[in-house]
C-alpha cells in the first residue's frame, strides 16, 4: 500500500478510470494570475501514479478503500462512483459491492427506474465514511468498492434476468455481498437466483407497498410484480423466514395477502406501523430470522410518496424514512448474505431527494452487514 501525500494549495486531485480500472492521476490547477505549479502529489515507490493497480486507499493510510472526505476533494470532483468508492471491473478482493441493474423492462406503471442506479451513486456524495448513530465504520471494517452495472437487455426481460443471475453468480462465488442499486424490482428474482444457489433457500425481510407475489400480468409470469411467487416457486426463500413491511393499498380482490400467509409469510401493514416505532417489530423479525443467511430487498415505494416521489407505483399513507432506519439498522447482526434497494425513478423526483434517500439506506444496509465493527 502507497501512501499519497497532498501537498500545497490550489491542487486538483482527481480520479479517471483507465482501460484496466480506476486509477488516481494528477492535476495542478493554480488561479489564472499564478503561474503554473508542477504537480505535488506524491506516492511511494511503486505508485500507482506510474501505472495501474489495485483500487487506491484515498488520502487515508487504512488498508481498506476509503472514499475520500469532502473536507479535501470537493464532491463533485472525480469519478460518480457509490459513495465516491473505487470502481473495478471485478468483485475479487472484495468484502462488498455496490452494483447497478439498470433495468426497468418490468414496471407496470411509470418507467424510469433503469436511471436510478446512475442518480443514487451522483446522491450518494453526501453520504460520509461513518455511521456516528450506529457506532458503525464500514469503510474501516471491509473492503467495498463500486463494480459498476450488469449489461442488461432492455429489449428482453428473460435475456436480462439470465444476464443478471450470470453475474451476481461470479460475485457471490467471489465470497462478495452484494448491495444493489436497481432497477425494476424484477431484478430481485435473478439475483436470488445466485444468492441461493450458494446459500441455500433464505430468509427475507422486504420492505414494500406491494406483496410482488402476483402469478401473471398481461400473460407475462415475470415482471416487477411477480418476482417473489418466482422465488418462492423455485425454493429461493425460507418462507417461514419472510417478512413483508409496509405493504398497502387497493387492490384486485378482498384478501389480496392469502396467498403470502398461506406461504408463512408474515405480512405487516403499513397502516400496523402508522405513528409508532418499529424498533419492537424488528425484535421480533430478528428472532424469526435466526442465524440463517438472510436477504434484505427494500422497494423505495414502502416509503410514503411525501419522502419518495420518485418511483413508479406510489401509494399513499407509506412508512417514514425513520421507520426504514430502525428497518435496516433493526438486522444489524444478522447474517445478510445481499441487499437491493429498488424502483428509484429519478424523472418523477425533480429535487433529487428520492435517490439521496436510496444512497443513504443503501449505506445504511452496508453499515448493518457482518463484519462491520463498531467504533
């Protein structure tokens, strides 16, 4: 490991990604009256400044990848990368990696969602190395880097869910969770798909206005409102390990939830949550998901549309962005084998705080996976 040195005033440190993966290269920038300075920016021998490498530990003598503090690179400087991480093609070496499924094939109302991974990671800038609420040091703990998007096909929704399980089966057989920044929520079948196929069938807590348990739409067996009767179809899930939050609305018939209860699933309306904490429920939730692998999939749209606009099937009288913190921070410990967070869709949310909110939870998952120490 190099240690880089910042030196001087008035210098630009920058990050491009070459042909092989992210590299730090130099600038020096001086205002238009001074004249221009050589480049300060120092390393070691064996720099990475000289040549490709490894992702960079950023102004930070950590063996982990820090992403660089605000305090000394403006955030809009550099590569927009999930939380101003490295990026790398691959996910060896890696604890953790956030990943991008751009795909929106599925969605069944708004489109849009196939922008979100690119929105959260530009949000993501605000987001800091350290959780002062949880005591949590995530960029201190594991080695987490951003490994870029799936290559889906936006033209055929079967040939992205292959495209999809083919390449979250390289990340897991990596030994790498990976946390998802989605995309429709179809992209949860095939990453399950992966998950399980090491694990074994898990459990799972889903936070959601919607049950995604419907059978067909419009013929088709696959689309953002089915992937969890796929799962449960195939033996993914752990159904009497399967927790359904937030989950409202009108709908097609009287007891639209038979069929998740007759799986076991546990389902908790959003209107059991309204005016109280969850704290208590996910006492609960922890002790029916055990020591088991667990996967959290948090679909925006469980959040009220006053706090998340920008999704494609909104309903009203959602949980609050608090309730969703003691969600994720409420299965601290246990044992999270991946994450998504899903159906942002940037063009409905003009402010932007639709994918702030993604980046957030999404650090938040992170700060809540094994491993992570608490400082």
């Amino acid at each position: 490991m190099e240690r880089l040195v910042l030196r001087g005033s008035g210098q630009l440190l920058g990050r491009t990604r070459c042909a092989a993966r992210l590299c730090l290269r130099e600038f020096s920038e001086t205002s238009p009256a001074a004249p221009r300075a050589k480049p300060r920016v120092r390393a070691a021998a064996g720099s990475l400044l000289s040549g490709h490498g490894p992702p960079r530990r950023f102004l930070s003598d950590s063996s982990f990848n820090v992403p660089p503090s605000a305090q000394f690179v403006a955030r809009p400087v550099g590569i927009c990368s999930m939380l101003r991480l490295p990026v790398q093609a691959s996910p060896e070496g890696l604890d953790a990696a956030f990943v991008g499924v751009p795909l929106d094939t599925g969605t069944s109302n708004r489109p849009g969602a196939r922008f979100g991974p690119r929105h959260i990671r530009a949000e993501s800038s605000m987001v800091r190395s350290y959780n002062p609420s949880t005591g949590a040091a995530p960029f201190h703990s594991l080695m987490v880097a951003d490994i870029g998007d799936v290559n889906v096909n936006l033209y055929n929704l079967p040939e992205s869910c292959r495209q999809i399980r083919e390449a979250y089966q390289k990340i897991v057989a990596a030994g790498c969770i990976p946390l998802t920044l989605g995309g429709d929520h179809t992209i949860t079948y095939p990453i399950l798909q992966a998950v399980a196929e090491k694990h074994g069938p898990v459990g799972l807590v889903h936070v959601d206005a919607h049950t995604d348990t419907g059978d067909k739409a419009l013929g088709e067996k696959i689309y953002h409102g089915t992937p969890f009767r796929r799962c449960v179809e195939e033996g993914l899930l752990d159904c009497k390990r399967v927790v359904q939050i937030g989950i409202r609305g009108s709908s097609y018939t009287l007891d639209p939830y038979k069929y998740n209860r007759d799986q076991g699933f546990r389902v908790v309306l959003a209107e059991d949550c309204w005016m109280k904490s969850l704290v208590p429920l996910m006492g609960e939730v922890r002790q029916q998901m055990g020591a088991k692998p667990i996967y959290i999939s948090f679909d925006i749209d469980g959040l009220d549309p006053a706090y998340a606009p920008g999704t494609g099937t909104p309903e009203i009288a959602g949980l609050t962005p608090a309730q969703a913190l003691e969600i994720i921070r409420g299965c601290q410990g246990l044992n999270i084998v991946g994450c998504d967070l899903v159906e942002v869709a940037p063009v409905y949310d003009a402010s932007g705080n639709t994918a702030l909110m993604g980046a957030n939870l999404l650090f938040e998952m992170l700060c809540a996976l094994p491993g992570v120490k608490k400082l």
